[in-house]
C-alpha cells in the first residue's frame, strides 16, 4: 500500500455519506491534487463503488478498507477531509473510526469535515466521548445547523463553519431564530399626538460604589430606546455622576452613600429593572426582596439583571414570587439559579424547566441568546457579534428591556424585540468602528440607527400595523 505522505489530500470516506458530496464538495477540494480516498464499506450498507470515478480522476486513488488498515501519516501540508458521519449518529465513534478521530486530531493537518465532524450528535453531547469527535479547522455543512452549531464548547470540532444546503431541512426540524418579519410585526409605531406619559415611567435600580457605569449604560441604553420617563434609584455617591451622564433622567437617591438599601414604592412605575453594577452588600439583599415582593403584589412589570440575579440566587424561596418577571443571565448567573451545568445543551434545558417551573421569560445571554417563554419555547437571537463581548453590552440589554416595557410592550414582545434591536445596534457598531475597539458606549450610539432601520423596513413592510398594533 502506498503510504499517503505523497498525497497532498488524504479522504476517509463512509460508504452511506451522502454521494452528491463528492462532486459537490471533495472534487472541487481536491482540486488538481494527489488524493487518497479511504473508504469504509460500511457493513450491512449498499456498496459505494468509486471505480468508475478514480478513473475519472488520474491524481485520486481510492483504496477501499475492509478490515485493518495501514493508518497514513499525516503531516502539517495534508489536506484531510472527513467525510464519514453527519450529524446522524447516536452512539459515539468506536473501534476503527475512533482510531481515525484520533489519528487525525493528534496530526496537524489542517481538516476540513462535510457534513459534520464526524463523531458529533446534533444537539445533546452529554453521554459521547469526546475524545472521539474529529476536530476540524472547517466544516461544510450539509444541511441547516443543529442546536450543537451554536454551542461554545462545540466550536473546537466545527472549527469555521458554513453552510451548503445539498439537504435542506424541512420547516420544521429547523434551530429556532427570530426573524426580522417577527421583530417589525412587534414593532409599535409613536403616535403623533403623544406625549411622554404615552411611553411610559420606567424605574432603573441600579449601580453602586464604583460601578455607577452600568447604571449609566442601561439608563442611556433605555432613554435611546423611546422610553417616556425615566428614574434611577442610585446610592448617594453616584448622584453627580447620572445627573450629568444621563441629564434626561431623574435620580432618587438612595439613603445609603454606597449601596443600594431602601424600601421602595413602585406604585406608579410602569415597569422596573433592577441589577446592572447592583453589588451584592447585605443592605441590598434585603432592598432587593422587598422590591421583589412589591413588584409581585402590584404586579409592576419587573426585570433582574446581573447583581439582581446573584442575589436572587440565595433566596430560592422568592422564586414563586417572580412569576412573569423577565431574567437576563449570562451562563454564569443562570447556574447561579439552576445549579451547575456539564454542557451548554443541559444549562439550556434546565434554563427552560425553571421558566416553566416559574412562570418567568429568560434571556440566556451569550454568542447566540436563547429567547425562552413560560410554556417552554424558545428563539435564538440572530444579531449581534463579538465586539460585544465587552463589560457593560448586558447592562445595555437591560435598559433597552426596561423602556419596552415601560411603553407597554409584552414579556415575549420584549424578550425578542430586545435581543435582536441590541445585537443590531451591536452590528451596526462593528459596521463603523469594527470589533476590536467598540465598546458597550458604542452599541448605545448606534441604537437610535437600530430602531430607524427597522421602524423604516416596518413601515415599507406592513404599514408599521398601524391599524392593529399601535399604541393607543
Ligand atoms: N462599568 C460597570 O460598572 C460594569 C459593571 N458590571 C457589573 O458587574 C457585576 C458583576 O458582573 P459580572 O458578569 O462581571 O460577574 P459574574 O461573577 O456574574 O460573572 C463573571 C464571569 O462570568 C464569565 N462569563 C460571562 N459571560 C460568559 C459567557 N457567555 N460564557 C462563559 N462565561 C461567561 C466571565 O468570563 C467572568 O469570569 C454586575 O452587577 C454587572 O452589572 C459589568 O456589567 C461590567 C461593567
Ligand atoms: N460573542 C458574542 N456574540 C454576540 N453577542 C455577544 C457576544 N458576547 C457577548 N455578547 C452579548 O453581550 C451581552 C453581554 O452581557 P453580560 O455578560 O451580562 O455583560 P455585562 O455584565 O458586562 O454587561 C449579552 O447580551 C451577550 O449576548
Ligand atoms: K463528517
């Protein structure tokens, strides 16, 4: 047998992979270079005969594998391409095919898997073997991305990816996304004879001794989002800072110098978030279960955030109390909630029971939001890129959420209305400044663009519904 350090191209090839493949997409990879194609005739499966193709093609050799196989070397300049599973399996690789995924993710070639890193289940990794996943620097997929696409921990084995629907997916087996035609039907045009009562008081409470810029970015991030009045409750040292930062606002100090501590009336607020640069001092606990429990009583439309969440965390009791409530953690605060998690695929489902369980709308923010409702649905958000990925973008995200409900818009509204106008403000941020320098300042600038664009395409697209949906 030839050993393939002659060839530049090194193919491992499953008989039941999908045949178009190999025009589509190993031929033109392959280009004009020496290839070797092993290929595993799968047992129990119809016979892949590549003869009348190796013809075809003087610089492929195809050798096919029957039972042991003389692994190739593989070095820095092969091309490897893993053609041997989709997303189909159910059981991890074994025997021969592991030792593949091990020969090749202890290589340095560069890799490059159609249809799927072979080896990979398509939403729930918990029970595979890890160390039997190809790692590819690229992947082609061949149909519409499974929930594990959007995973973080599952990056290392997709390496870059793209799409190439040789297999479209049906409607309905697709990851869920919130569409823009969603996002502009939620949309509710201003009324031209309406004043700021119209679009509502929101309270923000938030911000503490140092950290007076997330209270600063969400109020900003709430007044650029069309909110008609807004309050910052705000400890005492951080007065000067708001009345100048966000004059638009009014501030009601809190009695305590550096934390937030008082008992809070929200009679008469039409919504309230609470969280952002919160910190985690005793006072506020107790200020924070107080407020909780008034939001409950009066049922003021309530959203927690960042320190709001932490605190919430050690008092599971209060949980009943949150029913409807909208909570925007990252990873790292929803484990706070639902406990520690292996994988991206259990936090999202524990994420979704306790929405059930609690009766509340999560935002679980990362690279891609998972929007979730109180019946157990959820969306993924579209929009937004890693410039974001800098301290202060949630707190934004909690300001935009407090002016949408302040001007009347629902929880599930909200959730998805929200998420997307914020990682479009945050586009439209890298578009200008670009990923590396922006910051959350940015993705406030570019809000009132966000909110034009798509106010306008609603107004090309449905009227702005004017007629069924409008503030009134
Ligand atoms: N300028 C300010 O005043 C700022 C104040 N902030 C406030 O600081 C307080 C603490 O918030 P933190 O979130 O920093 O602290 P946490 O202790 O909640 O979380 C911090 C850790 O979570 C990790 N993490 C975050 N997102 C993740 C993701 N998507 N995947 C994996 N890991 C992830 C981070 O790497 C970090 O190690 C909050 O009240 C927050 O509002 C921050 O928002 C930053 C800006
Ligand atoms: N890589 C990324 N791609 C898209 N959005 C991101 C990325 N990283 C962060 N974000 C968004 O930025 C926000 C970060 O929120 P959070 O972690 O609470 O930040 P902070 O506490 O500093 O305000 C979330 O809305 C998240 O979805
Ligand atoms: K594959």
């Amino acid at each position: 047998m030839n050993t393939s350090s002659t060839y530049n191209v090194v193919i491992f090839l499953n008989s039941t992979f999908y045949t178009n493949s190999l025009d589509q997409i190993i031929e033109p990879l392959i280009s004009n270079q020496s290839a070797i194609v092993y290929l595993f005739n799968i047992h129990n499966q119809e016979k892949l005969d590549l003869t009348h193709w190796e013809k075809k093609n003087n610089n492929i050799k195809v050798e096919e594998i029957t039972s042991q196989f003389v692994p190739p070397t593989l070095t820095e300049e092969t091309l490897v391409i893993d053609a041997l599973f989709g997303f189909e399996l159910q059981h991890p690789l074994s025997g021969g095919f592991a030792a593949v995924a091990r020969l090749i993710n202890s290589s340095k070639s560069t890799v490059v898997s159609i249809g799927a890193p072979s080896g990979l289940f398509p939403e729930d990794n918990t029970t595979n073997n890890l160390n039997h996943i190809i790692k590819a620097n690229y992947t082609i997929l061949t149909e519409e991305p499974p929930l594990a696409c959007y995973f973080d921990e599952n990056q290392p084995f997709l390496g870059q990816w793209n799409i190439l629907p040789i297999n479209p997916k049906k409607e309905e087996d697709l990851v869920p996304f919130t569409s823009e035609e969603e996002v502009i039907d939620i949309i509710k045009p201003r009324r031209r004879f309406s004043h700021k009562g119209t679009y509502g008081h929101g309270l923000l409470v938030a911000g503490s001794l140092g950290m007076a810029g997330a209270c600063s970015m969400a109020a900003s991030a709430s007044l650029k989002s069309g909110i008609g009045l807004l309050t910052i409750h705000t400890p005492l040292c951080n007065r000067a800072i708001h009345q100048v930062s966000t004059p638009e606002a009014m501030v009601d100090c809190d009695t305590n110098e550096i934390c937030f501590s008082q008992l809070l009336d929200t009679t008469g607020y039409k919504a309230v978030a609470v969280g952002p640069g919160l910190g985690l001092a005793e006072e506020s606990a107790t200020a924070l279960q107080h407020l909780i429990l008034q939001c409950d009583e009066l049922g003021t439309p309530l959203i927690i955030d960042a320190d709001g969440l932490n605190i919430l965390a050690n008092y599971p009791h209060l949980y009943r109390n949150i029913k409807g409530a909208i909570l925007t953690p990252h990873p790292v605060e929803i484990e706070r909630l639902i406990g520690k998690c292996n994988n991206s695929y259990i936090r999202l489902n524990r994420a979704i029971e306790f929405a059930k369980k609690f009766e509340v709308f999560i935002i679980l923010k990362d690279a891609y939001s998972f929007v979730i409702c109180p019946d157990g649905s959820y969306q993924l958000n579209p929009t937004g890129n890693e410039g974001m990925a800098t301290g202060g973008s949630g707190d934004v995200l909690t300001g935009i959420l407090l002016a949408l409900r302040a001007q009347g818009y629902s929880q599930e509204e909200c959730i998805k209305l929200g998420t997307y106008i914020h990682g479009k403000a945050g586009d439209l941020a890298a578009l200008e400044v670009g990923k590396i320098g922006m910051t959350a300042q940015d993705i406030i600038k570019y809000l009132p663009k966000a909110w034009k664009e798509l106010s306008e395409t609603a107004l090309k697209y449905n009227g702005f519904n004017l007629f069924s949906n409008s503030t009134n």
